[in-house]
C-alpha cells in the first residue's frame, strides 16, 4: 500500500514525532511505500528512510538531497515542504533552523501568517500527491495537517486523522478562529484516531460540541512498544553500567546499585509539572534510607530555571526557592495544584537531581533499565504518556497524574498490582506532599531493583500494549 504519514514537525523532538517515527517505521517493515511529509532534517538518523526530498520555495519542485539503499520490507521517502523559514506550532519554543522570532503558536499567529502557513502547506502536498499518488494518507493533530490534507487530496484518497493532544488543548480550545480549520478537517476525514481512550472521549465530546458527530468514526490508536529495546537487564548493576555507556552522566553524579533512581522523560516545560518533582525532592528523602537520585532526561524552555530551582533545592534554601517560584512563570502551576516548594530541608546527598538532555531512543532505553521508578507528574491535560509505556516495558514503575490521557494506565497498574497509589495523584493543593508520599510507596512497596520483579512489569507491558507493527497493521485496516 502506499501511504502518505503527513506530519510536519520533527521526528525526535516530541511525543508525537516519536509517535511519528516509529509507526512509519513498521509501515516499511510491514512493507509499504511510505511517503513521509514532515520538517525533519536529519533523515540519516532514521534506518527506515531511504530518500530525502526537499520542495522548491515555491513548493512545485522536488530536489533530491540523499539517497541509503532500502534495508527493510518496503521503502520511505521524507519530503520536506519549503516554509520560508514560518513555522507555527501548538507549545511556542525553540525548532532549530527556524529562529525563534519566527516561530508561533498557531493560536497566537496573526491571519496573514496563518494563513500563508496554509496555502504552502497544500501547494506542498499538491506537489507530493501528484508525484506519488497515495492509498491512504495519515494526518497527524488536529491542526493544520487535517485541514490542508483534505485540501490538497480533494477527495482522491481516503485520510486518517490521528489527534496527539496538543493542538486541541493548547492551540485549538485557545483561539476559536481555529475551530473551523479543525472541524473541516474532522468532517472529511474517513476515520479518526486518538492516542488514548480519554483522548478520544475528550475529542468525541469538542466535536460534537461544534456541530461534527465523529463517534461513528472515532477510535483509539494507542501507542506500541519496541519490546526488545524497552527491557529490564540482567541486573541492576548491569543496567547501570548499560546508562553509563550510552549516556554522558553530569560531572559528581556517581549511581550506585542501592540508590532510588526516578526518571522524568519528555518536554521540559512548566505543563508537565517537573518542578513538583523537583520541589519533592528532600521530601522523598527524607522518608528513605538510601540516596535517591532524580534524573531529567528532555530538553526544552523550563530548563535553565528548572536547573535554577534544582540548585536551591539542593542546598535547602527554601526562601529563595520559593522567590524563584514566583518570579519565573516557566515554574509555575495552576493554583489548584499549591504550592511547589514546601518547608524542605537540605538533600543529603548533593547534585541528586541531574539533568540529561536530550536523548535517544536507545539512550532512554538504558535509562529506564536502570529506573525504579518513571514519573509524570504533569498539571494539564495530556493525550497520553508514550514514556510511561516505555519505562514500564523496562520494568520501571509509572507513576503519572490521575487524569486525561494518563488514567488508563494508572487504572490499568491500580488493578493489576492490587494498589490504589497509581490513581492517588490527583490535583489537590498537596499536590508535591502527594507526590513525595505516592513516590516513597512505590520505592518501599516493590523490589524495583529485582531483576525477577522487572520482567514481571514488562510483562504487563507487553500484554496491555500493542507492538508498533500491530498499530501501524491497524491503521491500514482502518478505512475498510
């Protein structure tokens, strides 16, 4: 089958271009031509691509960049649309080549840009289709994707709309300017997709609340695991001479085998609620015997105040941390979460929380490995958490706030391991007392370092969630 996958971002950047990158993945393994529509420029980082366009600034010629002999089942072409440097997003940030003065929010881009990011988004997928004529084509978001798919393919192939949370949330229920653009896009779209089960009510719900009904059409596409790369090792201290081979570990960070290691992965941004991990922290501490090390893995804009904040934490400067607090709106949470810093003492073991950077896949493989426990703490609304899967196919236990996206795994481990803590995180004003005590459980209730126990979580993982080459069949079988 030839499948167009029309995303328009990265594919290493987000949970959704991960999401991205490894569904186009299995299609080539599963053997279809993959036509992949999106801003990625390091193609040669991908194993499944084989070809690289980039489109004229008009977005009416192709120019071939690079060409790799096809390894898998089928094959994958990246075509890259021509922006004129404009690229509007759902979360405002920093998208290498694009300068940050050209970056919006789409809910904050003036008509005039909006709609220029339209027009040679569909010159672009007018040009694609008529060179390679698809099937079936993927749009991913709810914005702009949709809109300029059903544009540009004028009814020739059927399309599949895969909402990832973001643009509804943060740029959509934002600026109903947008809501055309998006229902239009819902109204034509053969089936529509959502990355979990409360993604997909949330979604059914705005629809219908704007004149679409797409119940009918709506299913839930859930995220797959790469199994064999998300696994516990052998043992704990073979996991952590794994993370420190494929990982640069801040200068003073020495792990050892006894120490509790939390893992926060993904975007670092006040929504995700890392600085109630952080604010945690000495609380956590305090109610264990042995180290217990927090480690960042992620990039993104709350990261230098985060590392700020981190600094006072870890020297039990309460006051200051809490100046920061209040002065830096990229720490910030909404008032029904409370407080960030409580009355904290001192960590007792200096530099316990360290920050990563961005990782790999494989990187973050090894990281989980050598987790007890991954966090998620996030304070709105997400469509899911593609990490949680992942670390708990490690054999890392998730711990993720009770809501939205998220309360389908937390339900699922609440009934599987007999045990309420995974559905205890819920917005309250004790929001980081909460989460210090939910954490402690997790590290006192469970041997998260016993290699037995690991593959005991991994095989939760792997009987709850699908592969990515049985999501990517799903989506083939789709329209029929």
């Amino acid at each position: 089958m030839r499948v167009a996958v029309v995303h328009g971002y990265f594919l290493h950047d987000s949970g959704s271009g991960i999401y991205v990158r490894e569904l186009s993945r299995a299609l080539v393994r599963l053997g279809h031509e993959v036509t992949l529509v999106c801003q990625d420029r390091q193609p040669e980082r991908c194993d499944f691509i084989d070809a690289a366009y980039a489109l004229d600034p008009g977005n009416t010629s192709l120019t071939l960049e690079s060409r790799s002999e096809p390894g898998m089942a089928g094959t994958c072409r990246l075509v890259r649309p021509h922006l004129e440097g404009e690229l509007l997003v759902y979360v405002e940030g920093l998208f290498p080549p694009f300068s940050r003065e050209n970056v919006h929010g789409f809910q904050n881009a003036d008509p005039d840009t909006r709609e220029r990011y339209i027009s040679r988004n569909v010159t672009a997928l007018r040009t694609v289709f008529e060179q390679w004529p698809p099937d079936l084509v993927l749009a991913q978001h709810l914005i702009m994707q949709p809109y300029v798919v059903s544009q540009a393919l004028a009814g020739r192939a059927p399309y599949v709309v895969t909402e990832h949370g973001s643009a509804l949330n943060f740029s959509v229920r934002v600026n109903d300017d947008l809501v055309p653009y998006a229902v239009e896009g819902l109204k034509g779209a053969t089936r529509v997709a959502t990355v979990s089960q409360g993604a997909c009510d949330d979604l059914i719900a705005w629809a219908e609340g704007h004149g679409e009904p797409i119940a009918g059409k709506t299913v839930v596409m859930s995220p797959g695991i790469d199994a064999e790369l998300f696994a516990p090792a052998g043992d704990r201290e073979s996991a952590l001479a794994s993370l420190r081979a494929r990982v640069t570990l801040p200068d003073g960070l020495a792990l050892s085998a006894e120490d509790d290691i939390l893992v926060y992965a993904g975007s670092v941004r006040p929504t995700k609620g890392i600085q109630h991990l952080v604010g945690a922290m000495p609380l956590i501490s305090a109610l264990r015997a042995r180290p217990v090390r927090l480690l960042i893995a992620g990039g993104g804009p709350a990261r230098q105040p985060l590392e700020r904040l981190a600094a006072l934490i870890d020297a039990g400067d309460t006051a200051e941390a809490t100046a920061l607090v209040d002065a830096e709106p990229l720490l910030r949470s909404p008032a029904g979460f409370g407080d960030v810093v409580g009355e904290n003492p001192p960590l007792p073991e200096p530099g316990s929380i360290a920050f990563l950077g961005h990782l790999e896949h494989e990187q973050l493989a090894a990281v989980f490995a050598a987790a007890d426990v991954c966090v998620v703490p996030s304070v709105f609304p997400e469509a899911a958490a593609l990490v949680n899967i992942e670390g708990l196919a490690a054999g890392a236990l998730p711990l993720a706030s009770y809501h939205s996206g998220m309360v389908a795994m937390d339900d699922f481990l609440a009934e599987s391991l007999n045990d309420p803590a995974f559905v205890g995180l819920v917005e309250g004003t004790d929001f980081t007392v909460r989460l210090a005590g939910l954490v402690a459980h997790l590290l006192e209730a469970y041997a998260t370092k016993d290699p037995e126990f690991r593959r005991k979580i991994h095989g939760l993982a792997v009987s709850r969630y699908p592969t990515w080459d049985r999501t990517a069949q799903e989506y083939t079988e789709v329209t029929r």
